[in-house]
C-alpha cells in the first residue's frame, strides 16, 4: 500500500505528467501518508502547470485540512501559498445558491477561489468559529505575514468543496 502511494507520488511530481494521469495517480493515492508539503511545494511552485497546481492546492485541503484545526494550524499547512491572492478570499454574507458548508447566523464562512488557471472558479469552503475576522485579515494570517494569536486560535467548524473543471 506505501510502494503504491510511492509510486503515486512521483507521477504526481511529475511536472510533464499528462491531466489525465495526474488525476488518476490522485485517485488512487488511499490513505494519508504524505506530508502536507509535498502538495504545498506544487501548490506554490510555478514550473508547474496552473492545473496541476490547482489540482495540488484542493489535495492539499482534501487531505491534510480538518474541523477542529485552527488558522494557524491551516498556515502552517499552506506554508506561505504564492498561489493565494488577496482578491481570491471571500467573506460570504449572503448567498444565492449552494454553499457546502452549513449557513448559520453565527460562524463565519469564507470562500477561497482557486482561480488556477484565472478562469476556474472552483473554491474552498471554511466555515469558521463566529465573526471574529474579516477577509484581509484572514488573508494576511494565511500568507503568514501577520500574526493575531485571538485570530491564529479560530477554529475550522467544516470545510467544503466546489471544484469546477
């Protein structure tokens, strides 16, 4: 089961593997054995592909992102992401539509939209304890260039998924 999600892993580092292999050595990868660097090195390394970064960034939650983590747990997964732009982070106050995370009145929910390649809108859903931060701010403690520790200890309620091919 290692050797197999060893083997996975390097078509995944592959930075010529075709779209079509790289998603097939992502389904099969099973259990978590991986750091979470090995998706954050592809994530933010620009010899690679927007698509196999974008595809490297949603592993990234998928597999190392939980509930009951806090944000500063989540910056250190994200080690610095050069993938993130401010105007990617969404506060989302109302809606039109599905949200995969549960709406209430009391906890805040952000969207961070890929946008790899730019016309992508497939995002991330963190729903997060109560209103105790704005989209700027959560963006400067992902990017890990500000530090609130009331604001590093929110915690992640849920996280949820819209990924858009």
């Amino acid at each position: 089961m290692k050797a197999r999600a060893q083997i996975n892993s390097q078509i995944i580092a592959n930075r010529n593997v075709s779209k079509e292999d790289l998603r097939l050595a992502i389904g099969a990868m099973g259990d978590v054995v991986e750091p979470s660097s090995f998706w954050s090195s592809i994530a933010n390394s620009k010899d690679y592909t927007a698509e196999h970064r974008r595809l490297s960034v949603f592993q990234l939650f998928k597999r190392h992102v939980r509930a009951g983590q806090r944000l500063f747990d989540l910056a250190e997964i994200l080690d610095r992401p050069t993938w993130l732009q401010e105007e990617n982070i969404t506060l989302i106050e109302s809606f039109h539509g599905k949200v995969p995370v549960v709406w209430d009145l009391v906890n805040s929910i952000f969207a961070i939209r890929l946008g790899l390649p730019a016309e992508n809108n497939s995002a991330v859903y963190l729903k997060l304890t109560g209103k105790q931060i704005d989209a700027k701010s959560f963006f400067r403690l992902l990017k890990a260039k500000s530090f609130d520790q009331k604001q590093g200890d929110i915690e992640i309620l849920e996280v949820g998924y819209s990924e858009i091919d």
